[in-house]
C-alpha cells in the first residue's frame, strides 16, 4: 500500500492490538481464477516459536479451495481498524484561507506470510476452542465447546481445515491527521465525538493519542 512516513505505524505491538481488537482480516491469496478474497476471523499468538511478527491461526470451509490452492503461498492479510470521514468544516483553518478539502481517516495493518493448511482435528479442535473462549469472555454466560455433544462437534470439525500464518511482514497505515496542525487535529476530534457513534469515538481517540508529523 502506498505509505507516506508521517501516516506509517511500525511498532509491532501496537499493529498487534488493531489485529486483536478487529481479528476479522481479508485473506488475500491467488487462486486457479485470478484474485480471491476471503473474511476470516484470526488468532494472533505472539509467543516464542511464533516468529519475529507473530502468528495468525484460523480455519475456512473444507469446501472453501483456497486452503488446497493456496497452501504453501505467499499471502497477504489487511486487518482494518477505526475509520471516518472528517468533513472540511471541522478545520478551524477552513476559516482562514478556505484551502481545505474533505478526507478519510483510517488505521489499516497489512500481514505478508506463507500460508499453510492444516488438516489435523486435534490442532482443529484447540483452535476451535481458543477462538470460542477469546470471543465468548465477555458474554455473561461465556459458551465453551464442551456445551455441544461430542459427536455435534466432530462432524463440525470434519467439515473445517486450519490456516496458519507466520507472518514475515507487518506494515501500518495510521491516517488519522497527524499532517494537520494542532487546530485543525481538535478540530476533527470535536466533530468526530460529535457523532455519538462508536467508530467515530475511535477514531476521535486515535486523532488526540496520535504524535504529529
């Protein structure tokens, strides 16, 4: 992706917390028709023997090719973060001299490994369970896997193969002003609190945390 220094975010742990806060990333492979896309929710395992970047875990369909057609691949992963739209007008310098125009702010990480498929119910089974408890801790009465019948879950697991990730490269994308003054940067924040919504507090938090540039 095209990525000027004053928007480039290269501190692991923090590209870390966008994957594990918006853990649905768009697996990228080249497949027998060209470019395919598919929305998968990862686990991302930091520890040792999980590589300089980490690791991102998860499964598809077995009916799903990409697992067969992109074992052994080079593949990109794009986890997409906060986003808005920041109108002109928040900019007290659209006051000034008018030289303003509207924009998009986002944090965006990109994650580059060789995919590889794992076909084993045992791997299948503790990744099922690790995902079921990470997604279920704030329900006030968490599900679990063993909640099922057992025979439930092992015709589930037949029909699910995983994917593991280790990833080489992670790149950041943090457009959330820090090209604009001071002014102008409270200025969006102010719009963006203004909105009530939950994406646009978000991004109202990453415009005051974020160092300009």
């Amino acid at each position: 992706m095209y990525l000027p220094k004053h928007f480039e975010e290269t501190r692991d742990e923090v590209m870390h917390g966008l994957i594990r806060t918006h853990p649905l990333g768009l697996l990228v492979t080249q497949g027998a028709h060209g470019l395919d896309a598919n929305p998968l929710p990862w686990l991302l395992d930091t520890g040792a023997g999980d590589g300089a970047h980490g690791t991102l875990r998860g499964h598809v369909a077995r009916a799903n090719p990409v697992w067969r057609e992109a074992d052994g691949q080079e593949v990109l992963v794009l986890f997409q973060g906060a986003q808005a739209y920041v109108s002109p007008g928040w900019y007290p310098s659209k006051a000034e001299h008018g030289k303003v125009v509207p924009t998009w702010n986002y944090a965006v990480v990109q994650a580059r490994g060789r995919l590889r498929a794992v076909d084993d119910a045992a791997w299948l089974h503790r990744l099922v369970g690790r995902l079921t408890d990470t997604h279920e801790a704030t329900q006030p009465r968490p599900w679990q896997v063993g909640d099922a019948p057992a025979d439930f879950i092992e015709k589930l697991l037949d029909a699910i193969v995983g994917l593991e990730l280790e990833i080489t490269a992670l790149s950041g994308k943090w457009k959330v002003s820090q090209n604009r003054g001071a002014a102008d940067r409270e200025g969006v924040a102010q719009g963006l609190v203004a909105r009530e919504d939950a994406p646009a507090q978000a991004m109202a938090a990453l415009v005051r945390a974020a160092d300009p540039r």
